[in-house]
C-alpha cells in the first residue's frame, strides 16, 4: 500500500488548518488498461467532528473513482480515503493531471495527482485536403499517432515553365494525438504553366510524409486558342477507339 498524502482540515476559525508531513502531490504510473490505487489522509485537529467533502476535478476527471465522496472524522482524528485511476485502452502515453479536493468548514485543500500513462510512443502525420486558391496554398495537417508532434512544412513547387522553387519551411508549432489544423502557404502561381505543388512534412522520430497537387494555369486570352485545339487530339483517339474495334 503507498503511503498516504496527509491532508489537515479544520473549521474556518482553527489556527492549525495547513498541510501536514507527507507527499505534496501524488504520483501514479501505468500503462492504458491499467488501474491504480492510492489513497488521501485527511486529519481533523479540530475539538469538534468534520465533515468533509471530496470531488475529484480537471482532466481526467472521468477516470478517478472515489471509496466516498464525504467522511465524518471525530474531534482529533483522521480518516484513510482510497481511491483508484482507471486508465482508458486508448490512452496515449504522456502526462495526465487531475486534483482531488477537499472541503470542509468553509475551506478547501486540493491534492495534486499525476498521471504518467506509460507505452511506447508512435509518431504518426499525414497532410490531406491540398488546393489552392485565392494566391494560396491550402493543406490540412492531421496527427494519427498517439504522441504530440511538432511537424515543419515545406512547399517545393516545380513548373513545366519556371523549373523547380523551394520555399522556407515552417514550423506552426506542436500537434496534439488526434488533432487537426489547417494551413495555407502565400505562393504566386505564374501566368502559363503546369506545376506540381507538393508539400513535404516532417517530425521528430523518422515522421515524414508529403502530397502533391498538379494544377495548370493558363491566362484567358490563351484560353480560347487552346480550347480550339482540343477537337483535333480528341479526334485521334475516337478513330484509334475504331481501329481498336
């Protein structure tokens, strides 16, 4: 059994209220699927018997199960309260905090908890949703994994025309497991040309990944020269269908 975090609780007019010796948070460590238990001495130096409240409060709030959510304690006197942390299947590893506090008398102590999930970390990007529009590139970074990721964008760009161009890459800082921002990059398509845009992001841990995007620009008055020449390829192909039976 861990040793206990020692609380003193008191009445409002008790000079003695404070902590007591003992831990000044509680740490717990486990990996997902795991449940972990621990437990809070609250102390009553008081003359008079306490009543105290307990709710556990902030994230993960949803994984704390209280032995009791109020105790009496007699004058001079402490209670043991246990409680457990169920640690979801799909936790990812990381830093989890939550508190537990406890009132009486008109104050209130909170117990820091921290939660370390362990497992192995799996760092995981993918850039989807490319266009342009507007004068600008527009993408969608999406974290798969289950660890934060701090991913830095570059845009190459290589016209039939212009040749290849690489533009300074970014970092728009991290990127939570199951999170998702969308971005744009300022690039000045030119007036004739077909250019591959293609947009390469990478992590920490070996993540890397990229998508391109193929768009021809062409000015209107070129446009309809090049629409009178569409008949004449399209006429090839419709008497090679024939010959092709």
């Amino acid at each position: 059994m861990p040793a206990a975090l020692a609380l003193v609780l008191a009445l409002a007019a008790s000079p003695t209220a404070g902590w007591e010796s003992g831990r000044e948070y509680v740490y717990l460590e486990g990996g997902p699927g795991t449940v972990l238990e621990d437990r809070v001495t609250v102390t009553n130096p008081g003359p008079r018997r306490l009543t105290v409240d307990l709710r556990a409060s902030r994230a993960p709030t949803p994984w704390i199960a209280l032995a009791a959510d109020r105790v009496t304690i007699p004058a001079r006197t402490r209670a043991e309260i246990p409680f457990t942390v169920t640690v979801p299947a799909d936790t990812p590893p990381g830093e989890q905090t939550a508190t537990i506090t406890a009132s009486a008398g008109g104050r209130s102590e909170p117990i820091r908890i921290h939660l370390r999930v362990s497992g192995p970390e799996v760092p995981a990007l993918t850039v989807e949703d490319v266009s342009y529009s507007g004068g600008s590139v527009h993408y969608t970074l999406v974290n798969r994994g289950n660890t934060a990721v701090s991913p830095r964008v570059a845009l190459h760009t290589d016209g039939l025309l212009t040749g290849p161009a690489d533009r300074p890459p970014r970092e728009p800082g991290p990127l939570p497991p199951a999170s998702r921002i969308s971005l744009s990059e300022r690039w000045d398509a030119p007036a004739l040309d077909a250019v591959d845009l293609r947009l390469r992001v990478t992590a920490a841990g070996g993540v890397r990944t990229e998508s391109t995007l193929s768009r021809t620009f062409v000015p209107w008055p070129v446009l309809p020269a090049l629409l009178l020449l569409l008949p004449v390829p399209l006429w090839f192909r419709r008497r090679a269908k024939r010959a092709g039976g």
